[in-house]
C-alpha cells in the first residue's frame, strides 16, 4: 500500500481524493498546507489524522510519495525538496513554469529511481485520449483540426472587481495557458507531434486602472493572459487550439480527414467520440466512473512506482508541452514569475 500525502488544500485535491478511496492500492495519511487552520480543516473534511506545515516535516512523516496540487510557481520547489527526499511525486498541471525547472526534477528522479509524473489525461492512461489516438488512422490523410476548452472561471467575477485570485495571478505561474490550455497543447503534440511552425496570439487581460472607470475605452493594464489561439502546421494539416478562462464554449474538438471526421464530446476528458465517414456514423462511448475521475493517472502512478520507467514517454510529452508553452508566452508577452 503506498502512503499518499497532499500539498494543496482546492477542489483538484478532493478530485484525487476521490480516486483515492476507490484504490485498493493508494492510502491518503497526510496533509501539507502553509496554513495550519486551513490544513487542519481540510483533513478533518477527509478523514485524515496528521497535518504539516513545512517541507521537512512533510519528508519526515513516513509518507512514500506525494501529490502536489499547489500554485504552479512553487511546483518545482516542492516536487525537488520531496524527491532529495527519497519520495515519489505526482505533480498538478502545469507541472513547473519553465522547461528547464521539469527538465530539472527528471534529470533528479532517475537519478534517484523514483516515480515523476505530471497529473494529466494523456493517452498513456486516459481511456478517452486513447480512444482518439487509436481512431486516427480510419481518417485517412488528416487536412484540418481544431482542438479546444474554454470555461469561464469561477473567480473571474473577483478578477474584474480589482482582485487578484490565484488563477490570474502571474506571481503564482497561473493565467489560462498555464491552467486550461494544457488540455488542447497536450492532445495536439500526442495525436500530432511538435508543430513545426506555428502561429499565436492571447487575450491579455488587466485591471482597469485608477481614475478610468467611467471612460468607454476602460483602459486595462494587462497582467495576465485570459484566453488564447494558436494555429499548428503540420505538412498538409492545419491545426487550431483554442483556451479560455473568461469565456466559455461547448463546442466538440474536431479532426477532419480525407476519409472521415472524429468529434470529441470534450479534449479534455473525452466520454463520447463520433466517426463520420461517407454513409456511415459511428459513436464510441468512453467508460467513466465520474465527471472529472482522475483514477486513471493515479493507478498509472502507482504503477509508475513500482516500475519508475514507465514515466519517461510521459515525461517526455510533458517537456515537449512546456517547451511550447514557454515559446507561447514569448511571443504573446505573458511573462510570469520565474519563467
């Protein structure tokens, strides 16, 4: 039975908690917040007796890996401290703010022979993902895609009364890139590869500044990023992914091929795929326990424990993300903490 500890007090946490109690394999004994109140509560909200406030304490407790589900910024740290440590981590998306900090805790858990995962639906265990995956060759030649997920953010209503939540906040490595456009870049690089070229651009958003709130224009001072597009091309194939945490869409992701055409419910966590082809329509139905399950990428955990070796074709995937994340914030201007 692997001994599991959290860092991160949100709902994604209780998501992971929820794949937890359904695992024969995993036990929750641990909760780390900076916050003793805030930790404390938590625990007692899911049945656990100890709580922790620091890092040392944390690699002291007995635990053998841990779940790391707190603001991107302070990833890399964390996940490092936990890993000289002898443990094995299962880190939130985005896993770190810059490729060379992933590259960073790759390169320390081989060394160390320990299990580094980032917390995502790739198609390595994410049924829906593979599912898309195995579809792609009754296409034929792939000529058009568009890849999405947009969802308005619960906390956008505080952003625009002049706060600063976390998810917008550029010290905390968040905006919508970090957060949502994981989703789309991940499927685009899994079903597709690394885009040669590529094209970019992001809605910028800010708060409005002192003295302007009854002008028209509202002029903003752009912080942080709210949304974007970016268009791939591949040789004959254009692709197209879109991400937004200030509006929403239920718009399906479509990929369009000269024999047929795919269509997924949602890219994010598929549950429905539609094949058309010429005179005929198919529905593939993907298997889920809950909205938003996340026992897939924790059973793949625990096997990555027991066999560390099964991390490095995800590793690599997340590395190739975050390479183009970074290139994404480059030409759109987001700059965040430590990138």
């Amino acid at each position: 039975m692997i001994s599991l500890a959290t860092i991160g007090t949100s709902a994604i946490t209780e998501h992971l908690l929820d794949a937890v109690a359904d695992s024969s394999r995993i036990r929750h004994t641990v909760v780390h917040s900076r916050s003793a109140a805030r930790g404390r509560a938590f625990a007692d909200q899911v049945g656990v007796d100890r709580v922790v406030t620091t890092l040392e304490e944390l690699a002291g407790s007995g635990i053998d890996a841990v779940y790391i589900a707190s603001p991107n910024a302070l990833h890399h740290d964390q996940a490092r401290a936990m890993l000289r440590a002898g443990r094995h981590v299962l880190v939130e998306k985005s896993a770190c703010v810059t490729p060379a900090g992933w590259q960073d805790l790759v390169d320390l858990a081989r060394a160390r022979g320990l299990a580094l995962l980032e917390a995502n639906r790739n198609s390595v265990w994410h049924p829906g993902t593979a599912a898309l995956r195995e579809a792609l060759p009754r296409l034929g030649r792939i000529r058009l895609s568009q890849l999405g997920y947009c969802q308005r953010s619960s906390r956008y209503d505080r952003f625009l009364a002049g706060q600063t939540p976390g998810i917008f906040d550029p010290a905390m490595g968040a905006g919508a890139l970090m957060d949502i456009g994981t989703y789309a870049l991940e499927a685009m690089i899994e079903l597709f590869g690394q885009p040669p070229t590529f094209s970019t651009e992001a809605v910028l958003i800010g708060h409005q500044q002192p003295g302007t709130a009854d002008r028209q224009d509202r002029p903003l001072d752009p912080s942080i990023d709210g949304a974007g597009v970016l268009t791939a091309r591949y040789p004959g194939h254009l692709c197209t992914v879109t991400w937004s945490k200030i509006s929403d869409s239920s718009a399906p992701s479509v990929i369009q091929g000269e024999d047929a055409t795919l269509t997924a419910d949602s890219i994010e966590d598929p549950s429905q795929l539609t094949l058309t082809a010429r005179g005929s329509r198919q529905v593939i139905e993907i298997p889920r326990r809950r909205i938003r399950d996340m026992g897939h990428e924790l059973e793949a955990f625990a096997d990555a424990v027991e066999d560390p070796s099964r991390c490095s074709l995800p590793q690599r995937w997340t590395a190739q993300r975050l390479d183009l994340m970074a290139e994404i914030r480059r030409r759109t201007g987001v700059r965040l903490a430590g990138s």
